[in-house]
C-alpha cells in the first residue's frame, strides 16, 4: 500500500503549483517541519482553505502519526468552540489573521500564511493506533459528528481510485471543491501517491482566473459536484478551450440524466474521459464509478464496484437480491469502509465498528449487465394514504416533464418546492400520471444549499 511515507520517491518532481513551484522534496520538508512542532501523536484541528499551507499540513500530520480534523477555515467561531470543548485539540492550524485564535492562544509556528496555535487547555488524548483523520459527514461544519478513517482506509482508496482513472505523474488536477470534503480530499490523496502535480487555488470557477490558470498551468484534470456541472452549462461549456484537459470527475450526488448525457457527448468530441462517480465519506470517498466509455450506454448509472470492493443488495429480510431490476438497500463491502463515528474525545479510541461493510442508505438496483442505479435514499421515503412513495424519484419525474422542482415531506404529507409560478401543470401531472395526493405545492425565490451545492431539506419552509 502506498501512503505518504513513500513520497520521498517523487522528490525532484512538482507536488503543487500555488503561485509557484513547490517540489515534492520541498513540500516535505515543510510539512514535515509543520509536524515536528507538534511533536507527538496527537489531535489538531486544521482550519482548512485550498491553499498550500492547508494542504502541506495535512500532509504533515498524516506522515507524521498526527491525527487531523479538518475543518472548513469559514466555520463560525462559536462552532469552533464548542468543538474544540468537546474534542480538546492540542494545536490549531489556521490562518495567521484569525484574530479570536491570535487573542486566546500561543503561537508556536508559522509557515507562509498560517500559524500553529497552541490550545490553552493540554489533554492527553487516547487514539486508536489505527485512527488517521476525522471529516465531518456533511457540510455542516459544526456538527460534533465525525468519520474516523483510518490509514488503510485513506490509502487503499487513493490507490483504487488512481486505478480506474488511470492517474500518473503527469497528472495535473485544479481544486474545484474544499481539502476537507471527502471528494476534494480523494483527489488530493489519490493524485499525491502518484507523483502527480496539484495545482492549487480557491478561485470559483465562475472567475476568469481560474479558467487562466488552467490554460497557464496546462491542467488536465478536475472534479466537481452537480451543482457546479450545472453552473459549467451555464457557462457553455462546449465552447471553452481547454487542448490539455483530459479527464473530468462527478461525484457528491446525482446528475440529471440530461446533464450526463450532454457532458458525456461534450467530452467525447472534445476528446476528454468523463467519469460519474459514487462514494460517501464513511467510506472515505469511493465506492463506484462508471467507466467512461459507458457513459452514454448506462446513463444515470453509478456504474460497478471500484477496484477492491463490492455492491450488493439487500431486500427488507436483509436478504442478498440476485436478481437484476429488483430494488433493495445498497450494501458496499471495501477496505475503504471507515472504522465508524465519532461525537465526542471519548470515541476516538475506538475499534473499527464497520468491519468493512457499510450499509449506504440508498436503494438501488443492478441491469441485466450488472451496472447498479440509485433510485433513492431510504429516509426519502414517505407513506402517502399508505402508499409508499420516493421523493426522489418524484423530484425525477417531474425534472423529465420540465419542471425544475424538489420534494420534501412527511407521511401524508408531500410538498413539492418550485422556482417558477407552475404549480398548476405540476399539479395536473403528478395526480394523472403518478396519481398522489396529499401533496402541497409551495414556490422558492432559490433552493438552500451547502457549500459543496448539496440541497438542504431541512431549510425548506414548511407553508406557502
């Protein structure tokens, strides 16, 4: 198993461009330094930004038996706090401006534009040996609930996911997406194993500068969520030019089969590999990914199993479903699978309480080819004068007869959320073709989101 021990292989090599040239050599060499101030295997909390000093952090701490937490650098400060009590963090490494930290704190370090912050309060932290990072389970980021990923987990996963995207050292990848999101974090981990470049900014791709960057940096690669799929249509994508990219990701939800379909024809003629992917962060990112030459054959597939795990179906019994369009509860079986959650200091000497094997919450179903489908979230479901209904598959219906709308709901009760005043053809085809009732209908001046573009549900207004 690769991990970041043996980077070192990679020394005279580019690791990052962020502004300049940083060589694999020297980006040890201060992320070791960053690490060695700590000087023992312990908790820090990494107020994370797509920067070097982020980035060359995490790389410390993981080399360095440090267990990170990485947090998103806007977290509110009152979140921070209640954190930090709950967690009791020996260090913090954050932005040298954070005036709070820089009031209540000593500053032991700074590298560039970040400052290790030593915490107040000292606690001699009780870590499973096999406890490597916590990420949050969403993006809120003042959720006391954590992913505990082990060390197996974060490099058995990079490894699968270089792969089957085929990554070398001439890899260039762009950040698009937080360091302390699971996907964004794949990309880094999965690409820094393999010599390749990491070209680092946190411009939105709706600036010039980012598109600058990419032609200048020659930059072959990058992922995005749907929502920012949805902004590169905005964009025309089709018309943009960009001779050195060569492979585009999807993950963090799904993407219109409309979309799909036309990013998938989009880079077949521009000559780029498109892969749709699915992952969790419980199971440190990747689970599934549809090969790019199946792109426009099995649209709105999350495709098959990635290298070294496995999809099965279970049905309500719990149990295996063998046979194909029959939907159950998506079971995946990985080394990737995360040792479990954490809510407090206490659980972080825990065993691995997965095993392996995590049950997704979503249902699904395989074709004849055994390429498996999404069809919905368990806790989407909702009982409507007593049928069973997916919110997801109504949100889908409707997105197929032109309605761009979003559901949410309780038993009896379904509303229906759309940013346009056609609430009455709504109306007309979900009684005359999906024949429900008990739903309401409520227009939304915008859909709330988080920031990797993830629908919030529970911000919905409940009337209209």
């Amino acid at each position: 198993m690769i991990s970041f021990q043996e980077l070192e292989c990679f020394e005279n090599l580019t690791a990052v461009y962020a502004e300049r040239q940083y060589s694999y050599s020297e980006m040890l060499e201060i992320a070791d330094a960053i690490c060695g101030e700590v000087g023992e295997r312990t908790l820090v909390f990494c107020l994370c930004s797509n920067n070097k000093e982020s980035l060359f952090g995490y790389v410390g701490f993981i080399r360095g038996g440090v267990v990170p937490v990485l947090l998103d650098a806007s977290i509110h400060m009152d979140q921070l706090r209640r954190l930090i009590n709950l967690y009791k963090p020996t260090y913090i490494w954050a932005s040298s401006e954070n005036q709070d930290l820089l009031n209540e704190m000593d500053r032991t370090f700074v590298f560039g534009d970040y400052t290790l912050f030593r915490c107040p309060s000292s606690f001699q932290h009780d870590l499973h040996e096999s406890l490597a990072l916590l990420l949050t389970t969403s993006g809120s980021t003042g959720s006391p609930k954590f992913v505990r990923l082990s060390y197996e987990n974060i490099f058995k996963n990079a490894e699968s996911i270089a792969k089957y995207l085929d990554i070398h050292a001439e890899d260039k990848p762009i950040t698009t997406l937080p360091m302390n999101y699971s996907y964004g974090l794949s990309i880094i981990n999965s690409h820094f194993i393999c010599g390749a470049t990491i070209v680092v900014t946190d411009a939105s791709i709706m600036k010039k500068e980012f598109w600058d960057l990419c032609r200048n940096q020659e930059v072959t690669t990058f992922g995005g969520v749907p929502f920012v799929y949805e902004m590169l249509d905005r964009l025309k994508f089709e018309d943009f030019n960009l001779p050195s990219l060569q492979k585009l990701t999807q993950a963090g939800g799904k993407l219109s089969s409309t979309l799909s379909s036309k990013f998938a024809n989009v880079c077949n003629q521009k000559g780029i590999r498109f892969f749709s992917m699915y992952g969790q962060t419980e199971a440190t990112a990747r689970m599934a990914y549809l090969p790019c030459e199946k792109n426009l054959e099995k649209v709105g597939s999350i495709g098959i199993a990635i290298p070294g795990g496995e999809l099965i179906l279970h049905d309500d019994n719990g149990n295996k479903i063998t046979e194909p369009n029959v939907k159950g509860e998506l079971i995946y079986k990985g080394p990737n699978v995360s040792l479990g959650y954490a809510e407090s200091i206490f659980d972080l000497s825990k065993e691995d309480e997965n095993n392996g094997i995590l049950r997704t919450g979503d249902m699904a179903y395989f074709d004849q080819d055994g390429y498996f489908y999404i069809s919905g979230r368990i806790k989407r479901m909702i009982k409507v004068y007593g049928n069973r209904i997916s919110l997801d598959e109504v949100e889908g219906f409707l997105f197929e007869h032109g309605h761009d709308c979003i559901c949410a709901g309780t038993d009896d009760q379904m509303y229906i959320y759309t940013l346009k005043d056609d609430g009455v053809p709504i109306k007309k085809n979900i009684k005359e073709k999906l024949n429900l009732k008990g739903m309401k209908i409520i227009r939304i001046e915008e859909i709330p989101r988080n920031q990797y573009g993830k629908i919030l549900y529970s911000e919905l207004p409940k009337h209209g």
